[in-house]
C-alpha cells in the first residue's frame, strides 16, 4: 500500500502500527507522481492520501490524478479535520473511501480492507464490487459501524445485525461475508418472513426424490446450499415459534434432517441475522425464543437510521444521483438548495433505502436538469424541520404511509419498497385503519 504524507502533519505512527501488524506493506512518498511510480513498480492494491488544511486542495488533485491514470486503483482520503464540502468534492473525485478525523487506525485497516475487496484487487476475496462499496457516509456512526464489521468479519462467530428497514441490513451482512475467513464459500439469502411454515422445512433442509407429490430430485435446502459459507437469515424476528424451533435446533446441532432422507447431513455454515424490531422487546412479549436469542446474539452490529446521521445525507444523493444516471440513462445534473432543504428536513422512515428509491423516480420523472423543491413529491415538500417528529405516528406507520403516497397507493410497489409481503402491507393497513384521503394521480392512457 502507497501512502502520499501530508509534510504538515506528524502523527501517522498509530496507523502505521495497525497496518504493519496486519502485513500491509506500506511505502511512503511525498507527492503525486511519486505515488504514481510505485503504483507501476511495486502493483500497489491502495493509495491512502493524507491531506489537512491547506493542503486539501492537493490532496483532492492527487486523488483525481490517480483515478484517472489508474482508474481500478482503490484511493482513500484521509482528511484533518475534514467537511461535508470536502467529502462530496472526494466523492466527485472518485475516491474510494473517505474518513474524516478523528478516525481510529482500526478504521483506517477496515477501509484498506474494504476498498481492496470491492475492487477485485484482494485475490483471497470475491468480486462482488458494487454493493461494497454502497455503505457510504462520513458521519462518526457509520464510520463505528464499518469498524464494527472489520472486528466481526475477522471472526467466525453468529452475528446479529439490527437496525431499521431500508437501512442496509443485508448490505452488512454480505460484508461481513466478503471481509470474513468463509469469503470463498457462498453467502445464501434468506427472508424468514416470506416462508410459510408449510414450506419451512423443504425450503431449509431439503428433501428427497420421492419424499412427497411433485420431488421428482433431490433438493439439497439452503443451509446445505451455505456450505463452507454463509446463511444470512433477513428479518429473523418476524419467524413464526414453529420456525423458531427449527432454527434453534440447526444451531445447536449443526446438522438437518432432509424430508424423506435416512440420516441427519452435518452442516458448516456461519449464521448472520438481522431484524428490524428488537428482539428483547420480542422476548419480553414472548414473541420470540430466548434460547434462540441468546444464541444468535454473539456479535451484534446496530446501523443508525439516516435521520440520525444526516451529515451522510449530501453524499448519499451525490453517489445515488451518479448510479441512477449511470443504470437509466438519466443526466440528473444536481440538487436546488431548497430541495435539499426539504429533503434534509424529512425524516426518512424508510431510511437509504427510500433515498434511492426516490431518486430513481425523480430519474423516471424528469430524466435530465436540477431536482428542485418543485418536482419533489408532497411528503418531502412538506417536512417538518430535522429531528421534530410527527407527534402520535409511531415509526412503522410512518413508514407505511411514505411508502403508500410515494407509490401512489401502489400496493405491490410500497410492499416491495418496505421489503414486506403484499399479506403483510394489507395487515398493517388495516391495523392503522389508513385509507386513501387524495384523489388518484391520473394514469397515461
């Protein structure tokens, strides 16, 4: 790894120290060129370049450089004391990654790592780039969550991630498969609140040919299908006590028995979890396993919802507003400060996941100029300012009723944008007795 020194600057020994304990070769050098150099000599996997101060303005142009002279080299900012201003222009710089003082050595090895991954240039790790490098932000949550998984990943224990819907749950999890010792193996997805129980346990363990009407082959399940990787089961609190019980058992024994087989099948998988209500809360009501929960609650990660790091807000719409230009063809060419007024006041109840389905509407609406507060949709004109909450709406109404104004009551797409089934988006409708209030938008003949 090259590392361009900010001569103003002083204090890299801790980072070096981390780095060198894990066996990153670090070669310094001054300036740009320099670094350019090495990159051709030595095959360099990451560029780390320090800037501060006065020297922001340097540290952006090497970065540019780099981009363009070496454009799958992974380039990561580390800026004293760093900015929003500073972290869009990064981002619209290329960099790879961005941290901002006071990052820890530990967070500083996690990027190294990441970037690395995400760009093909670990050859331990997969390829599966893009989504790598989507958990974005330079607020100090996010940055503790990306430590958080370097720690985690590192091991091969159980792991529960929690957080709110649309925050980027599975986004960790395949992190945490790619940054882990089982990169190699698969990483197998699975939403437990999608399965009846009538199909748990062919869906999970398999069957035989012949084990009932219609297996006419052997289906080996999809913790067999994780072996030597990963099961990522998505939304675990919303399991029913029967499925509960199956999954207890797998994680006990870590075996299955395979409908119509003879002998149990050992199985090595590493178990992540996620869940968007907590689980404690769960156990409380009796509405989940404590032998379960107090298995699958080894190592935990929590991701912020976006209200509470709206410092990361600028740079999500920048990058969102790059790759929905890029999948649609769109020349969205920026954001009026009275939209983003808007959009910083609005509470995002459906978290990152509601920014980018945002944006790829504006995309389909507009397809080319400047989003201003005009073409938002009424639920982001109207927001009431950041961090004053709707008073009386608990959280998942106020999701639910985003999701059904953005759709225009579009069922089948606001159960997809919640990540439910459409069963669960009619329960919850009729739990908060919400009905329809605006006339329909006119649809195109």
């Amino acid at each position: 790894m090259i590392v361009i020194r900010d001569p103003s600057r002083d204090d890299g020994a801790a980072f070096r120290a981390v780095l060198l304990a894990a066996q990153v070769e670090i070669l310094d050098c001054d300036h740009v060129a320099q670094a350019l150099s090495l990159a051709e000599a030595r095959r360099a996997d990451a560029v780390v370049v320090s800037s501060s101060g006065a020297s922001e303005c340097e540290g952006l142009a090497a970065a540019r450089r780099l981009r363009r002279e070496h454009p799958r080299l992974p380039v990561i900012l580390l800026a004293f004391p760093g900015s929003e201003d500073h972290a869009v222009a990064a981002l619209r710089a290329g960099v790879s990654d961005y941290l901002k003082a006071p990052a820890t050595p530990d967070e500083l090895l996690a990027s190294v790592e990441r970037c690395c991954v995400a760009s093909g240039r670990d050859e331990t790790a997969g390829s599966s780039a893009g989504e790598l490098t989507q958990l974005l932000g330079v607020s100090r949550a996010i940055e503790q969550v990306r430590a958080a998984i370097a720690r985690v990943a590192a091991t091969d224990t159980r792991v529960l991630i929690t957080g709110e819907t649309g925050t980027g749950k599975e986004l960790v999890a395949r992190l945490i498969h790619e940054l882990g010792p089982r990169r190699k193996g698969p990483l197998v997805c699975l939403n437990c609140a999608a399965i009846p129980d009538n199909l748990l346990e062919s869906e999970l363990f398999g069957y035989e040919r012949g084990a009932f009407t219609g297996a006419h082959g052997r289906y080996d399940g999809k913790f067999a299908m994780g072996q030597g990787g990963t099961v990522f089961l998505d939304e675990i609190g919303d399991m029913s006590s029967y499925a509960q019980a199956k999954i207890l058992r797998i994680v006990e024994t870590r075996e299955v028995d395979r409908l119509g087989g003879r002998h149990s099948v050992p199985v090595d998988v590493r178990i992540v979890a996620a869940t968007h209500e907590p689980l404690e809360k769960l156990v409380a009501e009796g509405r989940f396993r404590k032998d379960l929960f107090f298995r699958l609650n080894v190592a935990r990660i929590h991701i912020p919802p976006l209200r509470e790091r709206r410092e990361d807000l600028d740079l999500l719409l920048e990058r969102g507003r790059h790759e929905v230009n890029a999948r649609l063809g769109s020349r969205l060419a920026g954001i009026t400060p009275g939209a983003r007024r808007c959009l910083t006041s609005y509470d995002w109840p459906g978290n990152v996941r509601e920014l980018k389905n945002l944006l790829e509407s504006l995309a389909v609406s507009l397809a080319e100029g400047t989003i201003s507060e005009a073409d938002l949709p009424d639920v982001f004109r109207e927001a009431r300012p950041a961090g004053v909450a709707t008073p009386g709406l608990p959280g998942e109404r106020d999701r639910l009723l985003s999701a059904l104004r953005i759709t225009n009551w579009n069922k089948s797409r606001a159960a997809r944008q919640l990540h439910w089934s459409r069963m669960t988006l009619y329960r919850k409708i009729a739990k908060y007795q919400l009905a329809r209030s605006e006339p329909a938008r006119p649809q195109p003949v």
